[in-house]
C-alpha cells in the first residue's frame, strides 16, 4: 500500500490492518485510481529490460507470463520485493559422498509436517531458524534427531526479561546507543552475556564460533528443553556420508539415518534483469541503502526487502517503500554515483566488523530505519521531544522502538501515533492477562539500562584501579 502515494489510510489503521476486508479496501481503491494492474498476482516476470530512451524517460519495458502467454508492458518504475528467501541453497557439492547415500534427502523448503517422520531416524543440517523448529518438533516424533552445525547459533527465547517480549525491550534507541558507542571490549562482553542470559550455549553446544559478531540469533523457546532431555543431540560439521550414515568432523558417526534435512537457508537473485543493474562481488550486492542500484541513470528501480535485521520485516520495507516512492516521483533526490559508492563502501566495511562476510545484508535495524526517515523527513527529534512531549520521548527513547515512531511527523504522519505509541504495552499484555490477578505490570523503562550502564562504569573503574 505504501506503493500507492495517496493511498486513503482509515483513521483505525492499525486495527484495520487485521480486518478481513482490507483486501477488498486495496481493490475498491485500485479500481477508482486504475491502479489495478498493480496487484494482480501470479504472473511470472521473465524480463526486465531499460526501453531504448531511458536516459531519458526512466522506463522498462516487462515481460510477463501467464497461463502460457507473454505480454510486453512499458513502466514508469519498478519495485523488486522478492526479499531474499527466494531459492532454497542445498549445497550438496559441499558434502563429501553425499551421492551414495540411500535416504532421503531434501531441502527445509519442502518440509510440510512431522508426522510422517514417526519412528524415523532424522539428520537435520543448520543451527538457524528453520533448522531449529524442524528439529524441535522432529523431536515429539521421530526415533532420534541431530543437528549438525558448521559455526553454532545463539539461540535466543522470544520471552526476555520480566516475561516480555524480547525484541520490545531489546531493540530500543538506547541499547543502540550503548551496543555502539561503548568500548569494544565491554560492548562485546555485554552482548556475548545477553546472549547467554537464558542457558551457557557452550554447556548445549550451540555456541557460535565467532561468538562477538552480531550474526542473527535464532529464536526458539523449545530447542533447550530439547537437547535437556536428550531427544536434540547437537553435533558439528558433518565430514562425510556413506550409504547409510554420517561422520562428523570430532570422529562421531550417526548410522542408519533414514533422512537428512538441509536447513542451509536461500540465495537471491534476479535471472530477470541484466547483470550489469545489479551487480554482486564477493557476496556483496551493491545496492544504495541496500534499495537503489547506484549506476542507473533514471532512479527509477528499487529492490525492496533485500537486508535483514533484528526488526521486524514489514516496518522496514514500510519505510523502504515510502522513500522509494518519492525517490520515483522525484521528490527526493539521490546523491551522485561517487557518493553513493563511497556509501556503499563505508557501509560494507562496518557490516564486516560487525556481522562476518556471510552476513553482507545485515543491518543495525534502528540505525537503518533513521536513515530511510531522515530522507523523507520522518525521523522523530528526540532532544525535541523531550522539551516539548517529555512523557512520549521516554517511550520513543527507552521503550520499543515500534514502527508508529516513523508516523510522528512528515509524509505520511499519522494523529493516532502517539497514542498508540503510549499505549502499546497495554496491547502487549492484553492477550496474557486473561485471568486478572492484578493489575498488568508494565515494565521499568530505565531498569533495562541501568544494568549496562552500572556493569560499564564497574568495569572502567576497575580497570582503571588495576592498570
């Protein structure tokens, strides 16, 4: 919907957003701007290709498929939103002997449910998101589950601090603030000791090779209670298969496996477009912002989706999408190529810092956000807010920093914003609360950083009393 510039959003927004007949508020829109062209689904893009004047026009010209029949379309614009779940990667090339073995193998992608695995002896290969739920719930049937992973996992429960959600009190303006600006050595002591807030990682042998990199967590609240009680057996890297089996890199052998399972995640691409629009080196794809190919002489493409986070997906691609938009529109304007390059570059350098080189689309979510706000204007001003809103800039500040903030001010501001910003926990805690003991008990927004804050100044002054 934030494809559409004018789109009429109801004053209920965010309740309406759950309401069975939003996709029939999408078309009777469509229908009346002759917009619906827009979202007609299933058909398959074969090309994408710039038309002949497109130095000056800014056009493509789209092939697509349907039923067997190729049309040709010219375009003002266009808005890749594949993400980059696309192509499920099963490298079985990089698994010695693998083409003896007699199972069944499989990517995660075509896993459906568990009860065909009964009695089944399962090898489940990767420690990440899929690779945990399968084997968690493998685990309630089949005789025996292992999880081989490469470089481990932290794995992280959705329930934190308190008993409230974990991305609510982690991912607030202030644990950014921290996690970046304090000394590396106590920013990764801090983060490693979050980590392991729940269990040791290295008592389950789950913990990452690389434990101070800000690779994605897993999130499980089951996998623990799983390896506990035995029926998840954690292994490494598998070195080799035969027939019936597999040997992992510590000499271990798992026999008489009856399936194996590549949690081995997906690869993107576009087999659509020309090389030379987006182009990748080294696992990189250099994409302004991670959205706008830099070389193009109309800024007319953008990739949506296309970067990954601790946050939560549809904010981001809200507000990719938003900018997007008046980028097309030419009422916001990019920076040259050089700069856009240079960007690309320094931005690159921090990721590998940060996340390793098989993490090349992780971004710091709140970071990230700001900078799609700043270029639309819909950044909120903090030490504004706190002269003149100081109760809304606690919450905006120390709280979760929810997708409303971006709805404060600018395009597309919304009246209802800050009452829903200040009212959010309540609808957090609405559904626990079913059975009234008491009153809901909202969490201390200066308890979840006074503890860094107290360990940071510990830590300085012991180092300073020592060394």
């Amino acid at each position: 919907m934030t494809c559409f510039p004018d789109f009429p959003f109801p004053d209920d927004f965010p309740n309406f957003m759950h309401n069975s007949k939003l996709q029939e508020y999408i078309t009777a829109f469509a229908k009346e701007k002759n917009l619906l062209r827009y979202i007609q689904l299933k058909t398959l893009v074969s090309s994408v290709n710039k038309c002949p004047d497109f130095s000056v026009t800014g056009q493509w010209d789209v092939i697509t498929e349907k039923d067997g029949k190729k049309e040709s379309a010219v375009f003002d614009a266009v808005m890749i939103c594949s993400g980059h779940h696309v192509y499920p990667n099963l490298p079985k090339e990089s698994f010695q002997g693998l083409q003896l073995f007699k199972g069944k193998c499989f990517h995660s992608w075509d896993y459906k449910e568990p009860g065909i695995f009964k009695g089944k002896r399962v090898l489940v290969i990767g420690l990440g998101n899929s690779g945990c739920d399968i084997a968690s719930e493998l685990s309630h049937t089949a005789e025996q589950v292992i999880v081989s992973s490469r470089s481990g996992s932290w794995v992280m429960s959705r329930v934190w601090h308190g008993g409230y959600p974990w991305d609510m009190m982690f991912i607030t303006r202030f644990e950014t603030f921290l996690n970046n600006n304090l000394p590396t050595v106590i920013s990764d002591w801090w983060y490693v000791k979050q980590m392991n807030a729940r269990f040791k990682h290295e008592n389950y042998g789950l913990m990452p090779l690389n434990g101070t990199l800000r690779k994605e967590p897993v999130f499980n609240d089951e996998l623990p209670a799983r390896i506990l009680c035995g029926t998840v057996t954690v292994k490494p890297n598998v070195k080799e298969f035969t027939e019936t089996s597999a040997i992992f890199e510590d000499g271990t052998v798992f026999e008489a496996i009856d399936c194996v399972i590549f949690a081995t995640g997906y690869s993107y691409a576009y087999p659509f477009l020309d090389d030379s629009i987006i182009k990748s080196r080294d696992n990189e794809v250099t994409l302004f912002k991670g959205i706008f190919p830099p070389s193009l002489e109309k800024p007319t493409m953008a990739v949506i989706g296309l970067v990954q986070s601790l946050g939560a997906v549809i904010p981001t691609t809200d507000l990719q999408s938003r900018w997007a938009v008046r980028v097309i529109k030419g009422t916001c304007t990019l920076p040259s190529v050089k700069d856009m390059m240079n960007d690309i570059d320094e931005k690159m350098g921090k990721k590998l810092k940060w996340f390793g080189k098989s993490n090349t689309i992780q971004t710091d979510y709140i970071i990230y956000m700001d900078e799609l706000a700043s270029f639309i204007g819909a950044k909120p001003n903090i030490p504004w807010l706190f002269l003149t809103d100081p109760k809304l800039a606690l919450e905006v500040y120390f709280g979760p920093c929810s997708s409303y903030q971006f709805r404060l001010v600018g395009p597309g501001k919304w009246p209802g914003a800050r009452n829903a910003i200040l009212t959010q926990w309540d609808r957090t805690l609405k559904p626990t609360t079913t059975r009234i003991v008491g009153s809901p008990l909202k969490p201390c927004l200066f308890c979840s950083w006074f503890r860094p804050i107290l360990i940071s100044v510990l830590s300085i002054a012991a180092f300073l009393v020592l060394f």
